[in-house]
C-alpha cells in the first residue's frame, strides 16, 4: 500500500504520513524537507525510502 507524506505548510518541520486513509502526524529536521547538504544541516532529505523500523509510543497512537 503506497505511503505519502507530505509537509506542513505553516510549520516547514511538522507535516502528516497518509496510510490507509488515516493520518498520521510526524516530524522532520528542524530546516524542513530539501536537498540534504551536509550532516548536521538540520534538513529531512527529499526522495522515495522504504521503512524500515517505526517508532511510536503506544499511548500515543489509536493505531493497532
């Protein structure tokens, strides 16, 4: 099932993950989406990856 995530336009490092028609809120760098130019530049880089670990507190989340 595809996964969409999408950022927030009044807030560059908040933004939601579409899943299952639910949605999720999540977090980015604290400079928003981009062009990742160096480590430490605070940005979440642009592009298509796979999951590999998730985590969420449980008593956070209606997600089971």
């Amino acid at each position: 099932m595809p996964l969409k995530i999408t950022c927030e336009r009044k807030n560059k490092h908040e933004g939601s993950l579409l899943y299952n028609n639910k949605k999720i809120k999540c977090l980015f760098g604290f400079s928003g989406i981009g062009v990742k130019q160096r480590e430490g530049d605070g940005i979440t880089p642009k592009g298509v990856y796979s999951f590999t670990n998730v985590f969420y507190r449980a008593d956070r989340t209606t997600m089971h």
